[in-house]
C-alpha cells in the first residue's frame, strides 16, 4: 500500500483527493489497490470535506511519517512548494506536481536530487492539464530529435479570446468565467500574459532538447493588446488569433523560442482549438508532426495528470522518472527577432507594402496589411514613423 499526502486544497488539490479516492470521475479504480489519502496540507480548516480526517497544518507531520510515499504538491509558486518538495524528497519521498513554475524554473535541481535519493519527481499534470504530453514526449518520441514544439498552452488565454470573440463578451467577463470554471492562476496575470505559457514552453523544450531553458531567456508576449478589430482583419484573411508557444531547432542544433499571439490559417488544426483546451503539435525527424489535443486546465482533467504520476511513482519507481536535464546553454539561444515570418499590421494611416485586408467594422483611417515574410528589424524599419495601432506575427 501507498501512502499520499496532498499539500494544498484548492482546485486541483481537491480534485486529486476526489479522483484518488473514487469521488471524481473513476480514475481510481486503476490504483485503489495500491494507493491510500493519508494527509491534506492546508492552512485553512474543512471541517465539512469529505477528508476533513486527513487535514493537517505542519508540514513536519508528513516530512516524519515514513508511511508516505508520495507526497502530491499543488501548492503553486516557488515559496513554500519549493521548500516542501525539498524536504520531501531529501525524506525520500517521490513528489508528484503540477507546479510549471517550480518545475521551470528549478526542475534540473529538484530531478538530480529525486535521483540522490532514488524517488522520481514527476509534473505530468504541469503542461497541457489532462493532455498525456510530457511522458509521451519523452518516452514514446525518444527516437526521433525534435525540431520544433508549437502550441497553445494556457487554457484561461484560449478561453478569454473564444469567448470574447464567439460571444462578443468583453476581457474582463470572459476572464471571470475562466476564474469560475477554476482555470485560472491565483494571479491571472501569469496566465494572460503569456509567462504560464513561457513556463510550460519551458518544461517542453527542457525535455525535447535535454537542456534547462529558463522562462527569463524566453522572450513573451500575451493577449491583452489584442482586440476584437485585430480578430476580425484575422477572419478577413481565413485566420484565427492564438496565443503560441514556440521553440524551433536550427539546423546547427540552437533553439529559437518565444510566447506570442499569431495570426493562425484555418488550415492548421491550432486554428479550430477553442475554449479551455490545448493543441501542442511536435515535429519528430521519424515522425514528422504529432499532435496532441485536449482540456488544458480545470479540477478533473489536471487531476488525471497528477494521479496517473502517483500511479507511475507507486509502480515502478526508476522507470518513471524522465532523463536529467543537462544545465543552461544561453549559447544556443537564438533570438526570435531574426525569425522571418509575414506580420499583420494595423495602422492608424497610410500604407504599406502587402496585402490589404479589409473589414466591415473598421474605424474610419484605419487599415489592416499582411506583410511579405521579413525579420523583426526589418518590419521595425518599414514601419518607421507610421502610427501603427497592432503588430502580430503570422504562423508559417
Ligand atoms: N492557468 C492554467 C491555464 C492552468 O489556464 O492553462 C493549467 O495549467
């Protein structure tokens, strides 16, 4: 029998405890033989939860018990999720999380030290929520060298700009709904300003290319300057807007990766993914593209993920850990300023050399251009001195 403790009670925290112990979605049934909920880490009380045995408050009291196995975090952060995931597995505990931030930013540390003490460190559940990515990343795709990752990665991001454009809803509604449905960030900054998505980019690329990639070397853009004027110049051209995550390999093996919006054709399969779901699409030399498709946020799908990580943690504990990631090559970083690609432009006035695209719904002077494909210099220097209300890069 496995022992769990969960730290932290909040959407996906509750979700775990539901799914592990038969009260969510029958998840458990595959791993009720083997796993038991001892402890939830809260500082709040539940004295109405259906676990309202399991709540402690010190976190020694898990650190000390040797019956736990595995300790859950779904804390979020880098404070005291950082501090526990340490001590946990300094105990000799395995850590299952969701916690790109931890994960991005110390995941190399915190995997050599799961291996110092023979547990496994596991954050299936930090990309994509319920999508299987990271283990069929990294397993399944071994084969192949992986030349480029692209995909849409917040499901709040995803689900403010389907809304706002389906249901012509303003941001901040449309944000209020991703907070209800529980897909959001504690702070929703992270998730709307792209660095969610920088983060889980991050995690990918770390994986992929078998190096850290920090969030601070990834340059990142979000959706709160786009508005529902740039989505219409998008359809007038059989587009959609979708906030991407990026990393390209060039052929000399340096990695070009960035956080923006892009101007996506209706003929890429990014273009149809709405709402709270995720597409990340990874280009494989045996494979060519493989694509993965599916809820990227939200209490049962992220759920799925982490406890599919405890089932991997109680069964089979050194085949479930993913290989070390070498440490930070800044090196090999190429700026996604020299990527050529076509630009859409908005301008206040005037022209510009391209196609010119046209809508019912425009402001009076104002126009909408896709430009030839060119560099982010080179777009710089022809839109000197000309009021440009919008720029967005179009996807390849
Ligand atoms: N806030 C995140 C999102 C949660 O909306 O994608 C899942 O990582």
């Amino acid at each position: 029998m496995v022992k769990v403790a969960i730290l932290g009670f909040g959407v996906v925290g509750s979700g775990v405890a539901e799914v592990l112990t038969g009260q969510g979605d029958g998840l458990h049934k595959k791993a009720d033989e083997l796993i038991e909920l001892k402890y939830i880490l809260d500082v709040r009380q539940f004295p109405d939860s259906p676990f309202a045995g399991c709540f402690v408050q010190d976190f020694s009291v898990i650190e000390n018990d040797p019956e736990v196995d595995v300790v859950v975090e779904t804390i979020g952060g880098v404070g005291a999720a950082l501090d526990f995931t340490e001590r946990a597995l300094q105990a000799g505990k395995s850590v299952v999380t969701s916690n790109k931030e931890l994960v991005a930013t110390h995941g190399p540390r915190l995997l050599a030290m799961a291996a110092e003490h023979q547990v496994v460190y596991l954050f299936e559940a930090s990309v994509g929520g319920g999508i299987p990515i990271l283990r069929p990343l990294s397993d399944c795709m071994a084969a192949n060298d992986i030349l480029e990752i692209c995909g849409i990665l917040n499901g709040t991001a995803n689900y403010i700009f389907t809304r706002m454009v389906q249901d012509g809803i303003p941001f901040a509604q449309a944000l209020k709904g991703a907070q209800a449905n529980g897909y959001a960030e504690q702070n929703p900054t992270a998730d709307v300003e792209g660095h969610d998505t920088c983060r889980k980019l991050c995690i990918l690329s770390s994986i992929a290319f078998g190096w850290h990639l920090q969030p601070q070397q990834v340059p990142t853009k979000g959706i709160t300057q786009i508005t529902l004027e740039d989505a219409a110049y998008a359809a007038a051209c059989g587009r959609r807007i979708k906030l991407l995550g990026r990393a390209i390999a060039e052929e000399d093996g340096r990695i070009c990766a960035y956080v923006e919006p892009h101007f996506v054709s209706l003929e890429n399969p990014l273009a149809g993914v709405e709402d709270v779901f995720n597409a990340i699409t990874v280009k494989g030399t045996a494979t060519g593209d493989v694509m993965f498709y599916g809820r990227g946020a939200g209490k049962l799908p992220t759920a799925s993920a982490v406890v599919a990580d405890v089932i991997a943690a109680a069964r089979q504990l050194e085949r479930a850990s993913y290989r070390p990631w070498q440490p930070n090559r800044p090196e090999c970083i190429v700026s996604p300023e020299e990527l050529a690609t076509q630009w859409y432009v908005r301008l206040a006035q005037g022209e510009l050399t391209g196609e010119r695209l046209t809508i019912d719904q425009g402001q009076k002077g104002e126009s909408g251009w896709l430009t030839p494909a060119m560099t982010k210099p080179a777009l710089e220097k022809a839109l000197a001195g000309k009021d440009v209300l919008a720029v967005i890069r179009v996807l390849d």
